[in-house]
C-alpha cells in the first residue's frame, strides 16, 4: 500500500498512527481538511488488521470534509480508526482506560482535531475522551438516532427526485445493516408503510427487528443486492456495494446511512445503469449536524432534506447525477472559503 502516494490523490493533511501498549491504543488517525476548521473525526472501532484501519481512516475522513462543507458547517474533515485490543472490550475499565488514552494522545493536536462518536462507540466513550482533551462533540447527542431520522427525511428528499414521489407507503426499501442508524431508519420507515427486507452480517440483528416490526422480510447479505426493491440503502460498515455487483441491482435510488457504500468506480457503475445515488456525506449528516451545533432532532433533519432538496433541484436544472452535484457543491464551499485566507475563528454559528 502506497500511503503517502494515496493521501496525496485523496487531499489529506495527515496521517498519524497512534500506540498505547498498557491500555491496548492501536489505531490510525486521518485529516483531510482543515480548510474550513478543525477536523472533525468520527471514532470507530472495529476488530481489523493494520491497514484496513489505515484504509478506513482515509476514506472516512475525504467523507467527512463533504459532509461539513455541505451540512454548512465550519470543520474540515477526520477520522479515528481503533483497532480492538486483544484483551477485549467487555471490562469497563478497560474501556475506560482505552478511551482516556485516545484523549491523553489528542490532547496536542486540539486545535486540528474534534473527536465525535462512530461505529462501535458510544457518547459514554467520548465522554472518557473528553476528560482528557477538550476536542470532542456528541456525548450529549444520541447521534445514531439523530442520523436515522435524518436518513429517513433526506431518502424522502431524494425519492421525490428518483420515484416521483416522497411517500413511502408501498416502497420497497431493502436495508443492508441494521445496527444502531439502520434500526432506527427501518422503524421511520415502516411507521409510514414502506415494504422492508433487511440483512445484516450478524443475522441474529435482523431477526430481532423482524420480530420488533411486523412485515420485514429478513434475507443473508448475500442475497439482498439481489432484492426487487425501489430502494436499497446501505447502512453497514462501508463499500457495501462492489462495482462488480452493481449489474445484480434491481433498485432505482441508492440512500443510505453508510459512509462511502461504493468507491468511485462504483459511482459511475450506478451512473452507467441508471441508479439515482445520493451520496453519504448529503443524507447521513444530521448527526453531525445536531452534535456540532445547538439544533434538536427535528430541525437537524430539516436540514438534511432540504440540503437533498436543493442537490436534486440542481441535478435536475442542469441534467447531473446528485452524487456529482453533491460533491460539487461540498467542493465549492471548500475553495471559496478557503480563498479568503487565514484559518478564521473555527466556531460553529
């Protein structure tokens, strides 16, 4: 893997690897931008080797930079990947013990970076970070919840544009991941009739939901790309869709709350057969958006639906895919201000 040869492709400002032996610390910390100010980094862990946690950090925090930009708010871009140590994570104290040593590890670099929760991690979690650094937002939000509804307002934003219609009675919406964003974007779903089929790569997931909600169609991983549906929203861990599967879609829109569910290549795959595709960094932001600013729930995905609002209104004026007008209008509020030089006061309004 070439390293520097990628974040130079991609953009990035750094790459740090951070080690702690005591409290078992292994993990990869990026930034891509600082332009509009600090970088925001979202906090996974996940049980992964070395250079899928370097993988993940890359592309999450090029993720994470459109999300800001577009969301209109004033941070750049980051991501923490943390590999689980040996030892586990059932002891408390060693949770604890873990997320302090991030903090201790951040501590220098707060005027560049704000840790905020992801995958595997809770507000609890930040909470430890942040008694040792003061670069951290979330651990008052329940950013999962918050993202899900979000998902759900902006996927009605996008169906307009590729459906017709916003309504999600008798949409058939298949979900691949039910975790913490996909549960709850499934039950704003289903509470206005949409058609569900789920999987997730721990089955046992899927079924509880199946149970929880009536009428969910529950089917492997393997076999949901291949699900009829109008929508498939992808809300696993990342590159859930591979270009070589695209041919095996039968949906008409792609919105999900997973960061990054295809590669470029994969963009153009779903451009080339016809697939409305809007992107994470437009749908799943308002997470983001409540934890970094003083907006509830509902006015945070507001926001969302009327960011996928005014990127499909432009897709259409000017016959574009979303997903290349999203990144165009995130790209453009990035060099317009960062041409106005100096780093500014880095406050969110």
């Amino acid at each position: 893997m070439q390293i520097l040869e990628e974040m130079q492709s991609r953009g990035h400002e750094a790459l740090t690897l951070l080690h702690h032996a005591p409290s078992g610390l292994r993990a990869a910390l990026a930034v891509h931008s600082t332009v509009l100010g600090p970088a925001i980094a979202g906090v996974r862990l996940r049980e992964q080797d070395e250079e899928l946690a370097i993988r993940g950090a890359l592309a999450l925090s090029e993720s994470l930079t459109l999300k800001a930009a577009l969301a209109g708010l004033n941070y750049g871009g980051g991501a923490c990947v943390l590999m689980t140590p040996e030892c586990g994570m059932d002891d408390p104290h060693a949770r604890e013990a873990l997320f302090r040593a991030l903090g201790r590890q951040v501590r220098p670099m707060e005027a560049r970076v704000v840790l905020t929760e992801d995958i595997g991690v809770s507000p609890a979690d930040i909470a430890f970070v942040g008694q040792e650094t003061r670069s951290t937002l979330g651990m008052h939000t329940d950013t999962s919840a918050v993202t899900g509804y979000g998902v759900y307002r902006g996927m009605k934003a996008a169906a307009r544009f590729a459906l017709g219609s916003e309504s999600m009675r008798g949409v058939r919406v298949a979900i691949l991941g039910v975790g913490a964003v996909g549960r709850a974007l499934a039950a704003h779903l289903h509470r206005e009739g949409a058609r569900l089929t789920v999987a997730d790569d721990r089955p046992e997931r899927a079924e509880a939901l199946a149970e929880d909600l009536d009428g969910v169609t529950v089917v492997g991983c393997d076999q949901i790309l291949d699900a009829p549906c109008d929508i498939l929203a992808p809300c696993g861990y990342g590159h859930s869709i591979r270009s070589v599967d695209v041919p095996r879609l039968q949906c008409r829109l792609i919105a999900g709350g997973e960061h990054h569910p295809l590669t470029r290549r994969g963009e153009d795959a779903v451009k080339e057969a016809g697939i409305v595709y809007m992107p994470d960094f437009a749908i799943n932001s308002a997470g983001l958006i409540a934890a970094a600013t003083d907006l509830d729930m509902n006015q945070a995905a507001e926001r969302v639906y009327q960011t996928v609002g005014r990127i499909t209104a432009a897709a259409e004026q000017y016959g574009k895919a979303p997903h290349v007008v999203a990144r165009k209008m995130a790209e453009r509020r990035i060099a317009l201000i960062g041409s106005l030089g100096g780093a500014g006061t880095w406050r969110q309004a």
